[in-house]
C-alpha cells in the first residue's frame, strides 16, 4: 500500500481575519479619537447638521420637554423652545457660543425673551467665568466636553443662579 502523503497547506484565513480585525479596531481607536474634529468637518462640508448633532438636540429637547409643568401658558412656551431648538442649526448656535452679539441675537429671535432680557442673559453667560468652559466647548462643538460641562454647572448650582438673574 502507497501512503498518501497530505500537503499540508498554510492556512492564510487567520492572517487575513487578523489583519482585517486590527485595521478595524484603528479605525475606531482614530475615530473615538479625532470625533469632535471629524464632526465639525462633515458639518462644514455639507453645511448641515451632523447625526451627532442630531443626537445633541433630542436629548437637549428631552431635558426641555421634562421641564414641562402642566401649565398651558408655561408648556406652549416650553413645545416652542423645544421645536426652535430643532430647527436651529448647530452651526449657528456654535456661532453664537463665539459672540456675544449673536448669541443674544439668536435668543431675541427664537424664544420669548425680550431684547433686555437676551442682552442680560449673554452678558452674564459671557462675562461669567463658571460659564466659559462651556461657551468654549459649544463654540468648538466638543459635545462631550459641554456635556461634563453641563453636569458640574447642573451640580454647582449656576444654571439656577442664571435663571435667578434672569428673572
């Protein structure tokens, strides 16, 4: 009897799947990475509102919404806000993080505010140090760092402090 002898053969498919694997997992290293970067490039190369801000504005929307207090007055005025702020794009509201005139600008024309009121509330945004951190990372468009920002203002009480002297 005649042995059979098997070539064996290199098997490349865990090379291949290897490769493919860490090729995918730099990608999304790079991606997690540059986020902020490459979402403010696809916004100014379509001039539209990147799915990341997309998700900014509904959760920023649900905050709005679950302010709602069961007064009519008060939560027509809270469904306007919430749908201004959906039709806003994100551009124009980092624009606005940038200037004080446009900031107050853009508060004059899309809530109740009167002019008064718009220019006290930028002046106390933009002059107020607790505030800047923010400011910044909204004029950037770092979603996550205004996010942070937003849980220690939250937390430290300068939210209600702003409402305060708005009021």
């Amino acid at each position: 009897m005649r042995s059979r002898q098997v070539k064996s053969r290199k098997r490349r498919c865990p090379v291949v799947v290897t490769i493919i694997i860490a090729i995918l997992l730099i990608i999304i290293i790079c991606g997690a990475l540059f986020f902020t970067q490459i979402n403010n490039a696809m916004r100014s190369a379509t001039g539209k509102d990147t799915p990341a801000d997309t998700v900014v504005k509904n959760e920023l929307v649900k905050k709005i919404e679950a302010s709602k207090t069961g007064n009519a007055q008060t939560d027509a005025a809270i469904d306007k806000a919430a749908t201004t702020l959906k039709q806003t794009k994100m551009s124009t509201i980092m624009k606005a993080a940038k200037n004080q005139n446009q900031a107050s600008a853009l508060l004059d024309k899309t809530t109740d505010l009167t002019a008064a009121q718009s220019k006290a509330a930028t002046t106390v945004v933009f002059h107020n140090a607790a505030y800047s951190k923010l400011r910044t990372a909204i004029a950037d468009g770092n979603w996550v760092a205004a996010y942070n920002q937003y849980k220690t203002l939250s937390t430290n009480g300068n939210f209600s402090t702003l409402e305060g002297e708005l009021n």
